[in-house]
C-alpha cells in the first residue's frame, strides 16, 4: 500500500535555506520556487575563485618549460621542433618563422643572432613578458590602472605592418629584405 504525504504536514522549507545566495530579483527570493537549479560549480571555477593567481602561474610556468627545452635543444640542428605548415607547403616564410631559433638566440644571449631568425618575435617578447607580469599582479589583487585601449585603426595598422614583413622578407634579391629572411 502506497503512502502518501500531506502536503500540510510537510514543513515548508525557508527561504534561506538555498545553498547558492539570491540576487533580489529572483522569484525565489520572494518565497516562491526557483524556475530552475543552478548547477554548483565545476572544480575549475572553484580552483579560479579559490586560487585566481593559478592560472597565469601555470601559463608562466609552461612558457618556461618550453623556453628552457629551446635552449638546450637547438632547433637549428631539428629535434621535435614542429615544422611551419606554410612554409613547408609554398617555401614562404610565415611571420612567426624563425621564432624558435630567435628565442634558442635570445636564451644564448645572441640578440643580433635573434634579431637575424625574426625581428616581429624579438621585438613582441617584452611586450608580452609585460601582460603577463601584469595578469599576475592582477590575479594576486594588485590594482594596476588600465591603459586605454587600442581602437580598430592601430589593430588594422599592426596587422597591415605585419602583412608587410611577411610580403618583405620573401623577397629574394634585395639584402636587406633577405637579412628578414628566417633562414639567413
């Protein structure tokens, strides 16, 4: 025999007792049943709100790793260094050709070496070096003014110079352009 419950003796449960907080808006807030659950969350978000600074740390320290295997393994001389598609399939160089080489050049504390295998890749790395310090700072709660951003003309410029150097460096001939060559 089946039982059944009286609605009645069941005790109502209390607002308060959602585990996930209420904005003021919500119907629920007001006594009535939530239209849906909220999914608690996943281990990642946990990770991020518990530990926010993980992220870049993790992200730094693979940057790291693979610097430190491009010093000691010389991508001039092959290894498991991946090859640039473009490269392989028209005998163009790519904007990033030669990146690997010039970060090998910079761990040696070659820079004109560096600068010879790709002028774009040496010339970015502070920059980066500086986003990452700042998303760093950031994520241990540091408070770092933003700078303004950049408008869609300065991306299409940037974009434009790098279309350049890419068209510029092929060009055979002229020694200049080919000291922009990856191979020189």
């Amino acid at each position: 025999m089946a039982t059944t419950t009286d609605p009645a003796s069941t005790p109502a449960r209390a607002v308060d007792d959602h585990p996930y907080p209420r904005r003021d808006g919500d119907a629920s807030a007001h006594g009535e049943a939530p239209a849906w659950t909220p999914r608690p969350p996943g281990r990642l978000t946990r990770a991020h709100v518990a530990r926010p600074w993980l992220a870049p740390v993790l992200v730094g320290s693979a940057i790291c790793l693979a610097t430190g295997y491009t010093a000691w393994q010389d991508p001039n001389a092959g290894g498991v260094f991946p090859g640039c598609p473009l490269r392989e399939a028209t005998g163009w160089d790519c904007p990033g050709c030669g990146g690997l080489r010039a970060t090998h050049a910079l761990t040696r504390g070659d820079l004109a070496g560096a600068l010879d295998h790709n002028v774009v890749i040496v010339a970015l790395l502070p920059a980066l070096v500086v986003l990452w310090g700042i998303w760093l700072l950031r994520s241990l709660g540091v408070r770092i003014p933003r700078p303004p951003q950049p408008k869609a003309p300065v991306w299409w410029a940037l974009g434009a110079l790098l279309l350049a150097f890419t068209v510029i460096r092929n060009i055979s001939g002229v020694a200049l352009f080919e000291y922009l060559n990856s191979t020189t």
